[in-house]
C-alpha cells in the first residue's frame, strides 16, 4: 500500500524537529533487517533516507547513483550486503550515531 503524502510530510516534519525520532527510525529499519524482515527494513530505511539526508545527498557521499539506491531500497530491491551496509555506515556518519548489537536470549 503505498503511503500517503500527508504521511510521508508529518514523517519528515517531525524527522527535522527530532533527533530521537530520527535515530529510532535508523534502529528500526536495522533492527527489521537483523530479524529477517528486509521487506520491513528497506521500507524504514527508505523512509529514513527520504525524511533526513534524501537519495541525492545519499548518492554523492556513497558514490552510487540516488537512482540505483531508490531501486536498492524499493519494494523489488535485493542489495548486496556490501552496498546495505555501505549505506548504513553512511547513515551512521551522517547522524552523528553508532549503532551497537547487543545478544539477548
């Protein structure tokens, strides 16, 4: 279902008033991938990427097309590790966060 644009602008609104909300949509999108829920993790990602640092800003820091990432995080997506986690590392940097993993039982 594709999302509408009052929320995708309420999502970037309270991105750009937000570092919390910012950082808690990184973790997500990383902590759906660490479960096995790409789907769900590119969609967060996606969404992260749009309402903070955009593709174009995203693609000159990478060094990667924004076109080629849109497609990477698209529904029919399937990025190689090397280029998810480039992007991810990228993000980091770009937020001023590191994320950690932490093993529970």
């Amino acid at each position: 279902m594709p999302l509408t644009r009052d929320f995708k602008e309420t999502v970037q609104a309270r991105a750009e008033r937000d570092q919390a909300f910012r950082e808690e949509l990184l973790k997500e999108g990383v902590e759906c991938l660490l479960a096995g829920d790409v789907d769900a993790g590119k969609i967060v990602l996606r969404d992260y990427i749009n309402a903070t640092i955009g593709f174009e800003e995203l693609g000159s820091i990478t060094n990667k097309p924004p076109k080629s990432l849109m497609r990477m995080f698209g529904p029919s997506g399937n990025p190689h590790a090397r280029n998810l986690f480039e992007v991810i590392s990228r993000i980091q940097q770009h937020e001023g966060v590191q994320l950690e993993v932490n093993a529970v039982r």
